[in-house]
C-alpha cells in the first residue's frame, strides 16, 4: 500500500508536502539502496536496466534547489540535462535529508527530524551531524554512534562497490565514517579537486561498475550567508555548471551515468521576519530546553501545564507567520515518512512543531553556541525548499 500524508491540521501556505514514494528523495534512495544490495535490480531513476552492469556517479549538489535552476539557472548545462524533480523530506535541511540518502530509510525511522535534535542521553538538544551540543560542547559517551544512529547504512554489505567523495574537512569526521561503513572515502579539497577525485575513481571502477557518491557542500554555504540569488550563489552555481561540463567530456565514451541531485533547495528570510524569543522572555519561561530542528520548522518542549498558554500565544503572535501543531498530530499525518519510528522519536518531536510561512524564521538563544546570522534558509515546506532537480547524462 502507498504510504500517504494526510494532515489533519493547517499547513503554511503553499505548502508542499514530502512524496515518500517514487517522486521524492526517498524513493530515489530506496532504489539506489535495491541496487546496490541486488545484481539483478533495475534502477530507473539512472535508467539502468534489469541486471544491467553499470557505473553511476551521484553528485549531491548541497542546496540547489529546482526553482534555482529553472530561473537564474535557466539555460545552463545543468537545467538542460533535467529529467524531472524530486521533493525532499521533512524538515527540507541536510541533516534530515543526506541520513536518508546514506540509509535508505525516512526521517521517522533514523530520527534525525532537523540540523538540531533533542536527546536527553547525551545533554538535551545537540547537533548530530558535527556531534556537538547546542553550546558548543563535543559529544562524548559510551557508545556514542550505534545509540545515536542505530539504522545500518546502505554501503554495508553492498554486491558493488561504493566510493565516496567527500570535502577534507568533514569526508573522515565520525558521522561520515559511521554511515560510510562499507564504502571507500575518498577526500577532496576543492571543486578542481573534486571533478579530478570522480574521475580518478572512475577509472578504478571501470570494469566492476559501481556508486561514485560526491558531495559538494559551498552552494549550500554561500546561500546562507550571502542569500540564494546573491552574485556569491550564483557565482558558485556558474562554476558548478562549468564542472558538470567537464565531468561529462572527461567521462564520455565511459558509459557512465551522471546523476546531479541535491537534499534540499533555500528561500530568503529577512531580518525583519525573524522572530527572535529573548531569553528572559515569556516564551522561553514556557519551554523546558531550546528550540530543536530548524527556524523554518521548529519543534518545541514546553514545560508540563504551559501548553494552554503557548498555544494562546502561538495563536497570537504567530498569525500570518506560523502554525503551531502539537507533535502527536505531526507525526501521525505521515510528514515524517513511513517506516519503524526511532525508539527516541517521541523525544525528538517535543510537545510542539512551529511551521513557519513562507520568509519567516524562529530563533532563540543558548549560552555559549555560535550563532549564525543566516540570509538563505530551509527547513519548511515552501516550494523552494522542498522541491529538488534530477539531472542525468549519460556518457
């Protein structure tokens, strides 16, 4: 039975709700997952065939999302090698989003609901990618990434070989190693450097085929903190654009498919719709840790006999620029995605989730953390977040 999204409460406007199945992230990762553990799979989204001995390179393109590449992409290399579009999954960030690329399976079942999450066992809210609490501490504890991450990543025990290019600085942090179990890791420190590795790699596996998984995260950066139309985005995308060119003449007469993708697409918030919760204020007197997840999608603890009045409030303050849901009816409108649920997802989903509308965000405040003054964000359910291109060449 297809799994459907039925929410039974009001969604931002123009909301754009996660496809779990063959048209979303998810499937997409379903498939590569099928295979990968099965000689004899197909896998249509690289158009392979039944059995069909192939030579896939995957470049996840950080950030880049469809309504990017349809305008101030318009006519590139890259828009002209679209085949379709793919939603991401909820919340539209990378956290969320590249656990499910690496596993196979959805939000609801590798728990990771947002760049934030709350567990009690390693200090409250942290931040599992970096593996650092929200104050900036390194998480440290027994057996730290088998409790943490529990779901088995999809390179494990694969029939073809997987290599991984990943960025020098994060390609042998804990997270990579942990869910590139089973895969060969390959670091890059550049964008020259990056097209030199999936060629080098490619090489290799000429005759065994394979994964060729590349992860390039600057456009991502740069639209945060310049905006996603800034010159510094598009500059990025210009300079991507010219790779793809040169990854498909480098590759050719290779039968390689070239697959671009990308976890999730951006849209500006400006300062002014920022709602910023001070903390001595009313808000926070009602919640029982920080904010988790994302400022586009904020999930909330609020303090037992408080909920009444942070609804009242909610109702309020946040008219025109939020909805606030209790997390019960979050999770069983399906948002989150089908499969076993996290043995610590009731804890990560609070009491509360804030969906913001379209250019507005929620923050609040920790004592030691690093903030980030961000321009382009992601996280919520507009259409320029959640919706992502499939691009594919063959050479």
């Amino acid at each position: 039975m297809a799994f459907s999204i039925d929410p039974g409460f009001p969604l931002p406007a123009g909301a754009v709700l996660p496809d779990y199945g063959e048209g979303g992230l998810f499937g997409f990762a379903r498939g590569l997952r099928h295979w990968l553990h099965d000689r004899r799979a197909d896998w249509p989204a690289a158009e392979i065939a039944p059995g069909e001995r192939a030579l896939v390179v995957l470049l996840l393109i950080d950030g880049l999302g469809e309504r990017f590449l349809d305008t101030l992409g318009h006519g590139s290399a890259l828009q002209k090698a679209r085949r379709g579009s793919l939603s991401s999954v909820c919340p539209s960030t990378t956290a969320s989003a590249i656990t499910t690329l690496a596993t196979g399976v959805a939000p609801a079942e590798h728990g990771l609901n947002g760049w934030f999450i709350h567990d009690r066992r390693f200090g409250g809210v942290i931040a599992p990618l970096p593996l650092v609490r929200r104050s900036g501490e390194p998480l440290e504890a027994f057996r730290l990434l088998p409790r943490l991450f529990p779901v088995a990543p999809m390179y494990r025990h694969a029939c073809r070989p997987v290599t991984l290019v990943s960025p020098a600085h994060i390609a042998f942090s804990r997270f990579s190693l942990h869910h590139g179990r089973g895969a060969h890791i390959e670091a890059y420190d550049g964008l020259d450097d990056c097209v030199a590795a999936i060629v080098d790699m490619a090489d290799a596996l000429a005759h065994s085929g394979g994964l060729i998984h590349a992860y390039y995260p600057v456009f991502d950066l740069l639209s945060h903190e310049h905006g996603c139309r800034s010159p510094e985005a598009i500059a990025c995308f210009t300079r991507l654009d010219a790779a793809f060119v040169q990854l498909q003449q480098a590759l050719a007469g290779r039968d390689v498919r070239l697959l671009v993708t990308a976890d999730h697409g951006f849209i500006d918030a400006p300062p002014e719709r920022r709602i910023d919760l001070a903390p001595d204020g009313e808000v926070a007197a009602m919640l029982a840790a920080p904010l988790f997840g994302e400022r586009r999608l904020a999930f909330c603890r609020v303090r037992a006999g408080a909920e009444g009045e942070f609804e009242a409030w909610a109702a309020g303050e946040l008219r025109g620029k939020g909805v606030a849901v209790r997390s019960g009816e979050f999770l069983a409108a399906g948002l989150l995605g089908p499969g076993l649920p996290h043995p610590r997802l009731a804890e990560r989903l609070g009491s509360h989730v804030l969906l913001m509308e379209a250019g507005w965000t929620i923050v609040d405040h920790v004592p030691g953390e690093h903030e980030h003054a961000m321009i382009g964000v992601h996280g919520g359910l507009s259409a320029d977040e959640m919706r992502v291109p499939l691009i594919l060449a063959q050479t």
